[in-house]
C-alpha cells in the first residue's frame, strides 16, 4: 500500500512540475526596483524559507527588517521539517509559523490552513528557480507574490533583478526584495542573529575554546579522522586551546577515535538545535565544513575557518561569514580529498594572527 501511495505521489509531483515549469505562460511579471504601493498596502505577509537551517539563519536580517518596517502586519513564515529545529532564530519577527511536511497529504492540510489566514503578499526568498515555492503560491493563490527575476518567474506577480551571485553575499542579495516597500538594500542592517536560550552542557572553558566541527550536511563534506588528527596535532604543536569536537549522532564511531585524546572534548550530542547553538557560542575559534555554523559564527563573531566544496558559478559565491574574521578553503573538488591538513593549519595560523 505504502509503495502505491508513494508512486501517486511521484506521478502527482512530476504532473505540477510540468505545469508549473511550462515554457508558455499566461502570466508576465512585472519587473520592479522600486517602490510599490500595492505591496505597500498589503495587510499580512507570508515568507517563503522551507529549505535547510543555513538558509534560515540567513534570512533573519531580511525578516528583522521587513518587522520593523510593518510592526503591525501579520507576517508569517512557512519552514520545512529540516530548517524548523532553528526557528528561535526568526521567532520574534514572525507572528505565525509553518512547517511544509514531507507527506503529501500533509502538505495539501498545512496550504489549507495557510489559505484559511488568507495572505495577501507571498514573498519567495529563494534565489534559485524552487519547485516547491512555485507549487506553493499556485495552491495559496495569494493576491500578490514577489521574487526574483529567475527560470519560475511565470509563478509571481512581480519580481526583482536577481544580484550578480558572484558579486553579492546571500545575507545583501535577498536584501533586493525589500525594494518595493521603499527598503534600500544598501541601508538595512545585515547581522545575524541567534538568542540563546538554552544552558550549554559543556563544562567551564579554562582557556581559549576552539570548536571543531567534523562534517557538513552530506558524507562527501567529511574531510576524515586522519586529516582531522593531523590538523589538531599542528594546532597543539603551537597553541593552547582547549578543543571541542562537535558532531551527530551519525559519527558517533568517527568521533570516538578522540575520546581518550588529551586536550580534547567530546561535544554531547543532542536533536535540540538550540543547545547545539549555546555549545557552539561558547567557542572563540571555529573550524567548520558545515555552513549553518558558518552563520553561527557570524552570529556570534567568532573567528571561523571554513571548507566549501566548489559548485559552479551558476549558484554564485560560497556562503561566506559575514561580520567576522575568517579564513575560506574552496576545493577545486565535490569534497575535500584536495585540501591537506598543513595547508589547513596555514589558513588557521593566519586567522588567529588576523
């Protein structure tokens, strides 16, 4: 029963994906760069962010802004079931929450209760044509939507030119947006932002805290205990930081090659993003693969370095820090096999010099 569901399912997604993408459209946008009294005059506001944790924590300078600009619009987000465990993040802002689930009849329940608000203003922050978002505003059939002039531009009512991606950071591009409501991007306040509020676990620091992050989102972002070993015994040749390792559930075996090491913690492991977020800020370093602890460390400003993988200029710049000290490792590579960890400890040498 469960595979017929599944294989309605696919047929249903692969149907909306042919309209939703058709060639031909009945509907052309209007490209705009300033201010729009239409959009002015909306009484509430959903955002569109359903995607991973970094993509939230990213936004929040936008939603800030959008707030203070309409402190009495109802402004709603709609997450996913991967970015709401960071939801403390934009909760202030936001007058409603939604998660977009992964079962369809789930999602066909969450746009429900969605139309049932009735928003007049869909704005989408994503950057890159999003299936989902199209699918979303379609099935909301809000008065107004807002994007970016991109390949989905058929979903929208009107849209903005996209930044150059290899010229604009993430956090300033969606800062294009906030165009129509008179918003200059070159004025609005790009910090990020996360209130803690949960205890860290870990024990009082005696020194200096350098955290270590050991993978990003997907295996391929796992640089290897060896190189690992190797990076942290350069780094205890010539400082004295008291490292802390910090990894899921999922390393558990990877991670525990460590756990007799002198100098080094084990981070507890935990499903509660919020006291990653309090462990991770008591750190004055930063080592990391992983780009939500990138914009942790914004955050918080720590000094960070940082591994991307390179994936084509068609997805611009990597997500680098932003008001912090840093030092940025691309691979030439989909992982780090290139990256070695002498060079790995030249590039944090000079991030603490910095």
């Amino acid at each position: 029963m469960s595979n017929l569901l599944k294989g309605f399912e696919n047929f249903v997604k692969s149907k909306l994906k042919n309209f939703v993408f058709q060639k031909r459209s009945k509907k052309n946008p209007q490209i705009i760069q300033s201010i729009q009294n239409e959009l002015l005059n909306t009484k509430n506001i959903l955002i569109l962010r359903q995607d991973r944790i970094g993509d939230l924590l990213v936004s929040v300078p936008f939603v800030r802004t959008l707030r203070e600009k309409f402190p009495q619009k109802r402004i709603g987000i709609l997450l996913s079931h991967r970015n709401i465990v960071a939801k403390t993040c934009i909760q202030k802002y936001v007058d409603d929450i939604f998660v977009f689930p992964r079962n369809l009849f789930a999602k066909v329940d969450t746009i429900l209760k969605i139309r049932n608000i009735g928003y007049e203003l869909v704005i989408d922050l994503f950057d890159n044509p999003s299936f989902t978002s199209s699918i979303i505003i379609r099935a909301i059939k809000p008065k107004f939507s807002l994007g970016f002039d991109k390949e989905n531009r058929n979903v929208y009512s009107f849209v903005v030119p996209l930044p150059n991606k290899m010229e604009n950071h993430i956090v300033e591009r969606i800062f294009h947006l906030l165009l129509p409501f008179g918003i200059n991007p070159q004025n609005v306040n790009n910090e990020l932002e996360y209130p803690l509020t949960k205890e860290n676990p870990l024990p009082q620091k005696k020194s200096k805290r350098l955290g270590i992050v050991l993978a990003g989102s997907s295996k391929s972002k796992f640089w290897g205990i060896d190189n690992f070993a190797k990076l942290i015994e350069l780094i205890n040749s010539k400082y004295s930081f008291e490292i802390v390792l910090f990894g899921t559930s999922s390393y558990k075996n990877e991670i525990s090659f460590f756990s007799h090491k002198q100098n080094i913690q084990i981070a507890p492991f935990t499903k509660d993003f919020d006291e990653f977020v309090s462990m991770v800020a008591s750190c004055d370093f930063l080592i990391t693969p992983d780009t939500s602890v990138v914009h942790l460390a914004s955050a918080f400003k720590i000094p960070v370095l940082v591994f991307y993988t390179f994936v084509g200029e068609q997805y611009g710049m990597p997500w680098y820090p932003i008001n912090t000290k840093f030092k940025a490792i691309v691979s030439k590579k989909d992982s780090y096999s290139d990256i070695t960890p002498e060079f790995a400890f030249e590039k944090f040498a000079q991030l603490v010099e910095i």
